[in-house]
C-alpha cells in the first residue's frame, strides 16, 4: 500500500508538469475466471483452484520530450492471494529511448528497466492467455535493468537487437546486489526475407548466484552459469499466423558436484486463424502444442506436454480497428511423463487441466 501510495504521489507531482509536452496515458486490465484440476494416484480429479481474480492491471504513461528522445514509466498491479493485503504492485518498464545519435537510421538506445530482446518473450501479445515459452519454462525474464541497442534493418528486412542486463529481472532487483558483479549479455535478430515469412534466433548468457566463491572460500554450489539459444519461425499468410519456437538452456555448476550440470530444451507450434473476414464478428481460433524436457535436472526432472485450445472475440474497435474489448476463452490440458511409481511420479508433479474465460480491456489517450 505504501508502495502504491508513492506512485500516485509522484504521479500527482509529476503529471502537470509533463503535459507541458505530449504525453500518452494507457492502460490494460485482465479480468479473469480460473478453475484447475489435477488427476490425482486414484485416478480422480480434483479441483485445485475456482477463482476470480484481476490477474494483471498495467498502467503506464510514455512522455515525448522531443523528435529523437522519449521515456517510457509502467506499473504493473496484480491481486493474489499470495499478499497479506490480497493486492501487489511491480515496477515493469522505467525507460528512455534515444534516436539520432548515430547516422544508422532507426537505430535505438534504450536506457532502464526495458524488454528483454530473448525469443518471442518481447513481441509476445498474449493472443493466448497463457505465456511466451521462455516466460512459462523460466528461461528468460521479460524485463530486466539494463542498456540496448535496438532497430530495424532497411527495407524493413527485419530487425537486431543487442544489450548488458542485470541480469535478475524486473521482479528480483536488489536480492543479489551484494553480488551482483555478472552481468547478462543478449543478441538477438528476426529476419523477414519475404513478405509473410520471418526467422530469426537469440543467444544470450547469464548466471544465478553471482559469487562462486562464498565468505570462507568453499565453492558456492548453488553458483552456475547459463547460456540460452532460442529460434523463431514465422509463416503469416491470410488469415493465417503460424508461430514455431525452440528453447534451449544449458546450465553449468561451478562445484565439486559437476553431476549437477544439465541442459533443458522446449518446442513450441502455435496456429493463428483469424476469421474476421469471414464472419460478421472479430473471431480468432487459436492452438498451442509444448514439448518441455528438462529430465536432465536431477532438481526438477520431467518432461512435459501441454496443449492449448483458445478462442478469442474481439469488440468495440476504434477507428483504426483495434479493439478496446477481448473476450478469451482457453483449455489448456497438461501431461508428464510418468515415472516407474507414485512416489516419484514426474517429480512430484500430476497431469492436470485448466480453464481460463478472461475479460480484457485496455484504453490510450494522447494529451497534447
């Protein structure tokens, strides 16, 4: 609360003097009906969770300070029972954009907490409820501190993106700062050869536990260093939009314990058909298929599979036909491997079902 407080003050303080400018107020609420259930060793299912919740609420303002230079401020508020006053608050982008300081035309420097460039973590629009891959399996977080150099190549053949981060994400900052001394380091490209079809990959390498010495000189075991690829594919033809995704992380202890190291991968296929065209409502169908292994982890060994059904509607556009309004309905079923017996059944983890219905909307207004 205290937290929130602060916000509004800083924004009551700043607010006017900003609109001396042109400045853009936005903001976007998920409202949403949750039921899990869980096939437990009996055979049974039981539901583990029915619920309402505002599941996200971003609020943000982008301030133009002049032709080359604009700042970016996001809060992101959640509801969650995991807080004493059932409601939290994160900082989510705290950024300014600069252009023009380099004869490379659409060349970008973005300075703060900012999108992290990995795989489809950063253009992902949530289409699905669900999230990008490398945000699900944890392989990447989808903001973090840092500094980048981003842009699009000519002739809109596609774009680059290359960056230092903390490395800790949006979320964490500070619970390392003691430590903090590895950066992470991020290159990224998506090419469009051909209208409709893009490819492109990510590398990028970080740590967890920045000391891998501890205070009395043993080897800090909980240290290991981390390097993580990703490919994307995609075909967009009509009303079709395919997306095709590959993960990869490899993780290295440095300990005496070297059994530890191990390596995890993940696929992801996910069909896009929009019928606006060919219905009198904005109507998408969409599907998703997982494959995540990481049954090299003797920490969290399992292989999953999950598979997603969605269908999205789409209401009350503005006059460039975006819509304020979307109406989601998803069924996501998942499946582990299942292991000789109970007791150590896909790592204590069961095969489970969920049904997501989500009420989205969102608003932007430019002050001048």
């Amino acid at each position: 609360m205290r937290k929130l407080l602060l916000v509004l003050f800083l924004g009551v303080i700043l607010v006017p003097t900003m609109l001396s400018a042109e400045l853009k107020i936005s903001g976007e609420m998920w409202n949403r009906w949750t039921m899990d259930s869980s096939q437990g060793f009996d055979g049974n299912d039981v539901t583990t969770r029915n619920s309402f919740s505002l599941e996200r609420g971003y609020f943000g303002m982008e301030k133009k300070f002049t032709e080359t230079t604009k700042g970016r401020f996001t809060v992101d508020m959640f509801s969650t029972d995991a807080l004493k006053d059932g409601a939290g608050l994160k900082l989510k982008y705290a950024y300014v954009d600069f252009t023009g300081l380099t004869p490379v035309n659409d060349l970008v420097v973005t300075a703060g907490l900012q999108k992290v460039y990995f795989g489809t973590i950063y253009d992902w629009n949530y289409t699905l409820i669900g999230k990008a891959p490398s945000d699900e399996y944890k392989i990447a977080n989808s903001a973090d501190y840092g500094l980048s150099v981003n842009g699009y190549f000519p002739n809109g053949f596609g774009e680059y993106a290359v960056g230092v981060y903390n490395g800790e994400g949006y979320k964490n900052w500070g619970s390392n700062l003691k430590d903090n001394t590895d950066m992470s380091y991020l290159a990224n490209v998506r090419l469009t050869p051909i209208p409709g079809v893009s490819l492109g990959g990510s590398f990028m390498t970080n740590s967890v536990e920045r000391e891998k010495k501890l205070a009395d000189g043993t080897v800090n075991s909980s240290y290991n260093e981390q390097t993580l690829l990703d490919g994307v594919l995609r075909l967009a033809y009509g009303p079709v939009d395919l997306w095709a995704e590959y993960l990869s992380k490899d993780v290295k202890y440095h300990s005496d314990f070297s059994s530890k190291d191990y390596s995890a991968n993940a696929i992801m296929v996910m069909p896009i058909v929009s019928l606006a065209e060919y219905l009198p409502v904005d109507v998408q169908v969409i599907g998703r298929y997982d494959k995540w292994d990481e049954t090299d982890n003797t920490a969290n060994k399992n292989l999953l599979t999950a598979i997603t059904a969605g269908v999205n509607y789409n209401f009350l556009h503005d006059d460039s036909a975006v819509p304020a309004m979307q109406l989601q309905l998803n069924y996501t079923t998942k499946s582990y491997d299942e292991a000789k017996s109970a007791a150590s059944y896909a790592n204590g983890k069961k095969d489970s079902d969920q049904v997501m219905l989500q009420l989205k909307w969102r608003f932007a207004n430019t002050v001048k």
